[in-house]
C-alpha cells in the first residue's frame, strides 16, 4: 500500500467516526426517527437522554446511537438545540430568593431568554 493510500484511509477512518472538534459525538433517534446528532458531553447533561442510553445499551450494540422513543422529532430538536448551547454557556445560577419578578429580570442571558420566549407553552410544561 503506497503512502497516499494508507493517507486516504486514515483521512476516510476520521470522517466515519463519531467525533468531531467538540469530542465524541452521539445521535439521539426521536419517536419518529429523525435523527439529531451533538457531542456526547452535551447529551450527557439530559437525564433522559442517560436513561435512554442506559437501557439502549442493553439492546443497541452501538451506544453512539440512542432511541428516545417517548419524544417527538419536534420536541427533541429544542431539547438538543438548549443542551449544545447549555454546553457552550451554561446558564448562569439563579438566586433564591428572586431578585426579580419577571422571567427577564431572573433570567439574564438573552439567549435563554430568546429560547423560552420561542418555545410553544405546551412544549414547555
């Protein structure tokens, strides 16, 4: 094998593996199959998302690929998007007692803010 094709392989190995500039990545499946895919260290802060892995495990002999099967596609899609941004700037502590009574005046970070403005109520609670 020349030089140039052990290179090609290497450079076609790294494409297929799971990892990225974030580390190693998992896809999460929704009810509906649709497919979402983060760094592991992100999905990790969902408790969902560690039980359903935990009983994937049992079942999947890939644990880089998790069915969340209780969750529709919509519903995953807000969830990854907050937990990939939760990962990059955690939400800062909120102080009890609240200094404020409104979600703005408790909830500084503009993009929490944004997030939970743009999430339909019934998705919320």
């Amino acid at each position: 094998m020349s030089a140039e094709e052990s290179k090609a392989m290497e450079v076609d190995a790294a494409e297929d593996s799971k990892v990225d500039d974030a580390g190693p990545m998992i896809t999460l499946r929704s009810r509906s199959g649709e497919e979402f895919t983060l760094p592991f260290k992100a999905a990790r802060l969902s408790q969902v998302v560690v039980d359903a892995q935990a009983e994937d495990d049992e079942e999947n002999e890939n644990p880089d690929d998790v069915d969340i099967v209780k969750v529709d596609s919509r519903c995953l899609e807000k969830v990854v998007e907050f937990l990939k941004h939760y990962d990059e700037e955690p939400l800062v502590e909120i102080k009890t007692p609240l200094e404020e009574n409104t979600f703005d005046g408790v909830v500084k970070q503009k993009w929490y803010q944004d997030f939970v403005k743009g999430v339909d109520q019934p998705m919320l609670f």
